[in-house]
C-alpha cells in the first residue's frame, strides 16, 4: 500500500465511524497530512527494508561483500545504479 492508498484508507475509516463530521477530515491531528505520512512511511521503510539510496545503500553494500554475504556483482549494481 502506498501513501496515497494508506491516507484514503484512513479516510474511509474516519467516515465509517458513528461519530463522523467533516472538520475530522481537515483536523491533521486526526487525518494526518499528506507530508506526515510520507515521512512515517520514509521512517517505517528505513528502519524495516534498510536505506535505498545515497551513501548508506553502497556503504551496506559494502559491509555485505567484506563479510562475504555479498558479492562484488552487487556492489556494482549498487553504484551504477545511483549515477
């Protein structure tokens, strides 16, 4: 589920419920913003899959081929795949 899906499956959540009224859906401390879910989404997908790009991405890269969980063909695509 994207950001997009995720917000508007909040959204038909909040309008379900027996206490709706529109100002929910404009109040952010009950529908969060667009930006707030993206950056949730940003946090929960580094902290669970790892960082996908930049710096961290070949620095894991590179953690993997020393300890020999990687392999070099890897650490190729890691960084072409960046320029």
């Amino acid at each position: 589920m994207g950001i997009a899906e995720a917000r508007t499956f909040h959204e038909i959540k909040l309008v379900l419920q027996s206490n709706f009224s529109e100002s929910m859906l404009a109040d952010a401390a009950v529908n969060p913003t667009y930006s707030t879910v993206k950056q949730w989404h940003t946090i929960w997908r580094t902290e669970h899959l790892g960082p996908t790009d930049g710096f961290e991405m070949i620095a894991v890269s590179v953690l993997l081929l020393l300890t020999g969980r990687g392999s070099y063909g890897q650490l190729l695509f890691s960084k072409s795949a960046h320029h």
